[in-house]
C-alpha cells in the first residue's frame, strides 16, 4: 500500500464558487464598451491607420487598468481588520 491509496480527496473549496461579483462584470463590460469604442473613433472617425488606432487602445486600455489596479491596492490595504 502506497501513503496515497488511504488518503481522501481534499474537500477544500468544492462548495465555494469563483468569479466575478455582478459589480466587476458591470466595470469589465464598461471598459470593454470603452475600448471598442475608442478605437472605433480612431480608426473610423480620426483615419487613424489600423496598427495606430489598435496601438492607441492598448495603450488606453493599459493605463486604465493601471489607474485599476492602483484603486484596488488602496482599497484593500485600508480594509478592516488589518493590523
């Protein structure tokens, strides 16, 4: 008999679901939306060329998420219960 042929499966975690509160869907959609968006007016509105319009939403995209991330981190280090 091998240490793994008693053992159980672990348990930890099956009853508990990951994902996405409805409130960071809603800000994944809208800076989705943005983006197609800008890059819609870039490359159709402003006759951006293709490879600048796609750079210039990259780019947006980018620092929105940085802007993001920032907002999180500050967020969860002022969060109850630390310290």
């Amino acid at each position: 008999m091998t240490d793994l042929e008693g053992t159980q499966a672990s348990t930890v975690g099956d009853d508990s679901r990951a994902g996405f509160s409805p409130l960071a869907m809603l800000g994944v959609a809208t800076v989705g939306a943005l983006g197609l968006t800008w890059f819609l007016v870039s490359w159709l509105v402003l006759g951006s060329p293709l490879t600048d319009a796609i750079g210039e939403t990259v780019g947006s995209l980018a620092v929105i998420l940085l802007i993001v991330s920032i907002i999180g981190a500050a967020r969860a280090d002022d969060s109850p219960g630390r310290g």
